[in-house]
C-alpha cells in the first residue's frame, strides 16, 4: 500500500479527496498527499502572521542555526534514501539524485554560514552640524511571512532553497510543492521540524485547485512570495499580489552556447552533453540552442550526437540510468511534436528524433533548425540540443539574443578576447566559458532576465531578499 502524506498545517482540515503522487517512469502510485481549501489557506495565514507579529516568539539566530544544522545532519544520513524518493518521484536518474541531496545538505550549511557572518553597518554621522552628536547603525529583521511555490525538475535542492533561507532569516513559511513532486517537500519540513523547529514556523501544503492557490499568494499578510515555475504561471501570479508583498520570480530560458572554431572539442562535448541532456533536459538553464563556428559545426554536432545515443535511457532508480523520462506523457507528446516540426522545416535529425517509449523520449540532437521553429524559439524542456553553423561570431550573439528570454550562456573558445567579446555582448546574468550553461553552486547568483525571472537567487541573495535592514539612529550628548 502506497504511503499516505497528511496536510502540514496544525489545525487545518484536510480536504476528503486526496492526491495521487505517480513516478513519471512507469505511472505506479508512489503516495497519497493530503490537499486543502481556503479555510486550510487561512489556518496556514493566520497562523504564520500570528507568529510573525508577535516578536517575543521569534527564534533567535542561535536556535534557527542549530536547527538547520541538525537538519543538515539528518539528509546526511538519509542521503541514499532522499536520493531514491526523489528519483521516483521527479525522474532524475539516481546518479544525479545523489548530488542533489548533497547539494540541499550544502544548501542548509550555506544558510548557516551566512547567517554567522551576515552584520549591519554603521552610517556615518557627525558630517554635517545637523548630523552631530548622533550614532547611526543598521541590523537586520524578517520581512514577513514567506509565502514560496515550488518546480519538479529539483524537488529536494528547490526546497531547500526556498525554505532553508526563511528558516535562517526568522521568516515564518508556508510552502507548496509542484502536483507532481510534493514528497521531497514534505520529508523536508518533516526533517526540520524533527531537527526542533516548531511545526507552525514551516507549513507545507497542497491546495485543492489554482483558485485556493491563488487566494494564498494574494492576500496581504504575506511579506514576500518565492515562485520556481513557468514564466506564464509566474508573471500571473505577480500581478496578483497585494501592495507591498515583494517577490523573486526563476522561470526558464533557452540557452544559448558560442563554439569557436579554436575551441576545444574533447574537452567541450562531454559537458555539452551533460547540459543538454541531464535530467532529459528539464532544466531552466540546459544547454538548447549551439552556434558553432561553421568549419567545425558538423563535427561538433555528430560527436553530441554520438554522445547522445551512447546515453542509456530508462528507469531513473537504477543506477546506471543517464536519461530519465519526462514529467509527464504529455510532455513527451510535445517535445516529439516540437521536433517533427523542426525536421519538417528544414532541420537535419542526427541522432534520437522519437520517444522510447510513453515516458522517455530519446536524446535528441538536431543540426540547423529554422530560426523560426519552436524548438529554435521556446524553451525545450527535454532531451533535444539544437546546433546552428554560423560564419561570424556578432552574427551568432545576435541570434543568441534574439528571444524574450535571457538566463545563463556560455562560451568555448581558448581566445581570450574571443571569450571576453561574447561574455560581455551575449544577454545574460551569467556567461559560463569552457563550461555549459547549467553550472550552478549555490552560494552565487542565479537570476533570470527579461521574461525568465524577477530578483536574483541562491541561498545569500535569497536571505537578503527575506529581510528588512532597519536603521537606528542615536542622539545623545556623548556622540
């Protein structure tokens, strides 16, 4: 019998129809998640700014650092278990599931280790005669209740991004994890609060339909709303916050990657495949859209074709499994759609070009799309990398450019002028050279431009973002 997750939220009842959590893979019932109402969004509400109101129960930073250091103690030695879960539930091969549970235990720590070193500053007075005999100096507060909703591609790591930096800044969270990936989410705050924190401080749930959702990201108690998704669910939801609610918004891109001619191939196919293809492509900043040199652009696409098929795709809890399947059946629809498209149009299939079966669709190399084909245009968000020949290196960052969407890039090359020329004219918040376009840490700045996102993330930006910095300043005849 599957296991059976209850709402996160003290006092609330749970709506009569729970649920079903299915493994992309094969579609078995993994669990059963509890969902509720708007009178459960209210419980949640009033009992996160009830917290928040009242000061005299705040956490103080030693205690919100020891938390999550337990915390981080407990995925530790659950590492192989929360490694599986997710797999099941998100897709991701096992391998890969691995490192992100390393990466949301780095996470926690990183949220300690800034919250150790974070400090206010001291504003210069006595400048001016206006300004004497007075001390200014600032110190930081929780902005409100945080309010965060959450992507499948990374159910554990996302989370802990979200929630971890609430947890550490005094923030209290209500949390809802994507339909099709809410397991993580829940062993997560689990895990939290079995490290002390109280269960009102992190609430998670999962609402009964987009309107309940809604009404939680709307409503004025809320300080700050984090939001991992689609840029269309994402600006949505923007437009409806109350006045004052600040947010940070991660949607997705299509990344753009410059081979030069002088660049070094051994070294850049294997990460290029990596890009492209990790997790079946279902990352907000997977290598998409190639422009290489032309003298080398066939060469460059046969190789990543070659690495493509010598990928095994299947089940993502065995561990030699490279490619997992997509979210949903649908998605494997689409993106087979989106690829005949682009064949129909002109483009050359190099190497997969069809599903493997419901759920899999085969890694996909395709060599000059239309520039007008979906797969040229939108986000993939699957398994398919697309190499375009180019003659002149502006007329390749203009193309790179062209689309509403602008997240991270990269460059190949071994000139240094070469890769300074592209960093600095392709749009980006970030230009990876002789890496692709999917490295992140989580400690740096991660931040999507024009439709891909609003603010900056990563776990020290994020705390930022969840705090006020309040000043107070001094008078006094001492000064």
């Amino acid at each position: 019998m599957a296991p059976h997750f209850p709402l996160m939220v003290p006092g609330a009842q749970p709506d009569r129809e729970h649920a079903e959590v299915r493994a992309p893979y094969d579609g078995t019932l993994i669990a059963t998640v509890e969902r509720t109402d708007r009178a459960g969004v209210e419980t949640a509400l009033e009992t996160a700014h009830r917290l928040f109101r009242d000061r005299d129960s705040w956490l103080s930073p030693h205690e919100r650092g020891a938390i999550l250091e337990r915390t981080a103690r407990i995925m530790h030695a659950r590492r192989e278990e929360l490694a599986v879960e997710a797999a099941r539930e998100g897709g991701k091969p096992l391998v890969d599931s691995l490192i992100e549970v390393d990466r949301a235990v780095d996470s926690v720590k990183v949220c300690v280790e800034r919250l150790r070193v974070q400090a206010g500053s001291e504003i210069p007075m006595g400048l001016t005669p206006a300004s004497t005999g007075r001390l200014a100096f600032t110190w930081h507060e929780p902005i409100g209740v945080v309010v965060a909703f959450s992507a499948f591609n990374h159910p554990l790591n996302l989370i802990a991004h979200q929630v971890g930096p609430a947890v550490a800044t005094g923030c209290p969270v209500i949390v809802k994890p994507a339909e099709a990936t809410p397991l993580s989410c829940m062993r997560f705050v689990a895990i939290l609060r079995e490290a002390g924190l109280p269960e009102e401080w992190c609430q998670a749930l999962q609402t009964t339909d987009l309107e309940v959702a809604g009404a939680l990201v709307s409503d004025q108690r809320v300080g700050f709303f984090s939001f991992i998704g689609s840029d269309r669910v994402g600006w949505m939801l923007r437009s409806k916050l109350a006045p004052g609610t600040r947010c940070a918004l991660e949607h997705g891109g299509a990344a753009p990657v410059i081979v030069a001619a002088d660049a070094d191939l051994d070294h850049a196919l294997p990460l290029l495949a990596k890009g492209g293809f990790y997790h079946a492509g279902q990352v907000c900043v997977s290598v998409q859209r190639v422009f290489a040199e032309r003298r080398i652009a066939r060469e460059l696409a046969e190789r990543l074709a070659e690495a493509g098929n010598a990928l095994k795709v299947g089940d993502p809890t065995e561990p030699d499994t490279d490619v997992g399947p997509l979210i949903r059946a649908a998605e494997v629809q689409r993106v087979g759609e989106w690829v005949r498209e682009a064949i129909d149009g002109g483009a050359e299939c190099l190497s997969g070009g069809e599903p493997r079966s419901a759920n899999c669709y085969a890694p996909t190399v395709l060599f000059n799309p239309p520039a007008d084909a979906k797969v040229s245009t939108h986000e993939i968000f699957g398994p398919v990398i697309c190499v375009y020949p180019y003659d002149e290196l502006d007329a390749a960052i203009e193309r790179a450019n062209a689309l509403p969407v602008a997240f991270q890039a990269a460059v190949f090359t071994r000139d240094l002028d070469t890769a300074l020329r592209a960093s600095r004219r392709l749009d980006a918040s970030a230009v990876m050279v002789n890496d692709h376009t999917a490295f992140r840490v989580d400690w740096m700045p991660f931040a999507g431009l024009r439709r891909s996102g609003l603010g900056v993330g990563g776990i020290p930006y994020t705390m930022s973002d969840m705090q006020i910095e309040k000043m107070v300043v001094v008078r006094s005849p001492e000064l």
